[in-house]
C-alpha cells in the first residue's frame, strides 16, 4: 500500500485543520496547520504540514489551500428509506392531533400508505422522486448511505425500489448500500398470514442478491411488525446467501430484537429504546453496532431513552443516522440528526460525529472509510466551521464547502 500511494499524488491540500478521528490524538484526533493528500482515490498523506516528505510542489499533480478549513472524513448516513413515493404530512397532522403511530397503522395508514403510493409509481418517477433527498444529504456532507426497500412488499415493487437505490448512488456519485427490508409490514393480500408472507419474501431474496441487488438483510420486529420467530426465518435466509443482518429493535417495546440481531452477528441493531443491558452485553460480544435514531424519536416525541449508560459501559459503538423516511423521520440532514442525539440523547458532538462517520461505516460493514488516515477512501468534506463542535451545533444552515468522493468532486 506504501508504494502504490507514493508521491506523486493526484491532490494535496495545504493549510488545512483536520479532524482526523484517530483515537491516539485526543478530541477529534484533531491536526492543526494539517495536510491531506490522495492518490487513486485513497488518502494517501494526512498529517502535519512539516511532516511532508518534500515541497508540496513536487509532491501532487495538483497543490491547493484549504485556507484554513476544517476536514472531515465524509459523513455516512447508515439508516434510510429514502426511496418512496408521495408522503405522510396529514399523518403527521393526526398524530400531533393525538392519534398513536400504531393507531394510524392498524387503520391502514402508516407503512402501508406509502406501500401503495410506492406501487403506483414507475422507476422513473420513483427514481426523480427521491433524487433530492439524497442531494440534500450530500449537500448536507454525506458521501455513503444505506438505502432499504420494504415499500414495495412483492417482488416486482421491491425489485424496484432496490433498483432505484443503485441508481441514486450511480447518479450522484455516492456510495449506497442496500438493504432488502421486505419483513417491514404485512402486505394486505396477506392480511391474516403473516407467516406466509415470510416465507415468500425469502423466497424472493435469492433472485434479488442473484441480480446484485441486496448487501444486507432488515427486519422490523415489533408488535405491530413481525415477530422474533419470524425475523428468525428472514436471518436464517439471509446467513444462507452469506448476507449480513441488521435489525430494527426495541424501538416500541422489548422484544429482544437487539439480542437476535447480536445473535446472528449483526451489522447493527437500530433504535432500541427499550434494549435491556443483556442485550447490550450481547451486542458488545458479537461487535453490533448500536445505530441511534433520534429523528424518530423526535417526530413521535417518544419519551423512553435508548440505554445510552449501558452502550457507554459495554463500549459498544453508537452510530447516528437520519432514519429519512415519509413517515416518523422526514429528516434530511444527518448534522441535524447529530444535533438531535446531542440534545435528545446527551451524545457529545465528538461523539456524534464519530457516530455519522466511522461508527456508521462500521454500522454498514464497511471498514475503509470514516478516518482520516492513509489507506482509507478518499471521502472527505471541508466545512465552513471555526470547529468541528459546530456540526452538531448549528440547526441547519450551508456549511459545507466541498465534498469528495473518492478523491472526486461530487457536490
């Protein structure tokens, strides 16, 4: 790797501060009067300007000033349903009028709403539909996220969904894991059957990873979801096509969502507010990475605190992510989510950022992207910020100034 990333680069930066999250550099892993440079589109130098292996002019193809910018590694959004048509503002309406979440779903509302706007739509409108969301995201300094299907709920319209999420990240540049997430809710022509529709969705799961559409499997295991008995099923296919898992869990209640997704060795158990420290222990012991959705929790002014004492004692990675969906997070911008976790959940704005960076890419199995440090991707953001606090800290608002991926411009 040395050889392949010496000098000359493709891209040096100069006067530059960087947030580096190298746990062996205090807050931040921070480097003032820092240098970052890439080659093929890895980091191939970040680090201090005097430590630079000769003049910046003999060194890259191309020499630049950040001018003083902070950089960060590019933010990664690990939990979104960003592929949808139409959506649930008069949801939102009722619930504020004192309708519960599970009210409006056992009237047909809810996840199924979106289900059939989601059938009715073509590729292509579904594709123009959630372009810009994810330009907002990129916008916002996001250069990987995770898209999941599950509002199509047959094959034809998860194929679609799937589709249009491989085509998102072909358009703009981003790198976009997919996530199959048929066992989202029951489909009405299974109305009654739930173990039925199981069976097909798993019979549906080979033909969609054949065609190079699925890199994890999801489940939403909850009282008004599946059950655990039923996740199992999802998993046990998913562990016979060598797909990892991940897992919505214990965000309504305990169910144990989060002790089966360490069970099978899970990416990550998301939400779980009502995980118990076994769970958490569990987690710890098989490296799931607890994926904190403080959108949801905002939107349904839920009450009940994920076990944030407990991820802290067990050291299990906490993540951060948007959760964009039409009907309990719209949220398009994952600094907001750092935001929100910092006030709803107490996170530290390090923290947060380390959940939206490399916890996170952790969260999606990816392990060469969210530092910044050589040998990694070369997916970084140069913000307009006096310091890195300030991500978590501004309530919207333009602050970033360019974002690459892979060494390339995409913003």
């Amino acid at each position: 790797m040395i050889g392949r990333l010496a000098p000359p680069w493709d891209r040096l930066l100069l006067d530059a501060r960087l947030a580096t999250l190298r746990d062996d550099l205090g807050a931040y892993g921070v480097i003032e009067d820092g240098a970052l440079a890439w080659k093929d589109g890895l980091i191939a130098f970040a680090g201090p300007r005097g430590e630079l292996p000769g003049e910046p002019a003999a060194l890259a193809a191309r020499v630049e000033s950040a001018e003083g910018r902070w950089i960060t590694p590019g933010l990664v959004d690990c939990h979104t349903h960003l592929v949808f048509a139409g959506d649930r503002a008069q949801e939102f309406e009722r619930r504020l009028q004192g309708a519960s979440y599970e009210q409006i779903a056992r009237e047909g509302g809810g996840i199924l709403s979106t289900v059939r706007a989601t059938r009715q739509a073509s590729e292509e409108e579904l594709l123009a539909a959630s372009l810009p969301r994810a330009r907002a995201l990129r916008a916002d300094g996001v250069t990987t996220l995770e898209i999941k299907s599950g509002y199509g709920l047959d094959f034809d319209s998860e194929r679609k969904m799937l589709r249009v999420a491989r085509r998102v990240g072909e358009e703009l540049g981003l790198t976009v894991r997919t996530t199959f997430l048929a066992a989202h809710a029951l489909p009405p022509e299974f109305a009654g059957r739930p173990d039925d529709y199981i069976a097909a969705a798993c019979g549906w799961l080979p033909r969609l990873h054949a065609e190079g559409l699925v890199d994890a499997v999801d489940a939403f295991c909850e009282g008004i979801g599946f059950t655990p008995a039923q996740t199992r099923r999802m998993f046990q296919a998913a562990r016979a096509l060598g797909l990892p898992v991940k897992l919505h869990a214990d965000q309504l209640s305990n169910l144990g969502g989060a002790a089966l997704a360490a069970e099978f060795g899970g990416l990550s158990a998301d939400h779980i507010e009502w995980t118990d420290e076994a769970a958490v222990r569990a987690m710890a012991a098989a490296g799931t990475v607890a994926v904190l959705l403080p959108g949801a929790f905002h939107v349904l002014r839920e009450t009940k605190l994920p076990p944030l004492a407990e991820l802290r004692a067990h050291a299990v990675p906490m993540a951060v992510a948007t959760d964009l969906n039409p009907g309990t997070s719209p949220l398009q911008s994952l600094r907001l989510a750092m935001s929100l976790a910092c006030t709803h959940f107490r996170l530290t704005p390090e923290e947060a950022l380390r959940g939206a960076t490399v916890h996170a890419a952790r969260a999606l199995g990816l392990h060469d992207r969210g530092r910044l440090l050589p040998g990694q991707r070369a997916d970084v953001v140069q913000w307009e910020v006096a310091h890195p606090a300030e991500l978590a800290y501004w309530l919207g608002g333009d602050r970033v100034h360019s974002v690459h991926v892979a060494g390339r411009r995409v913003d």
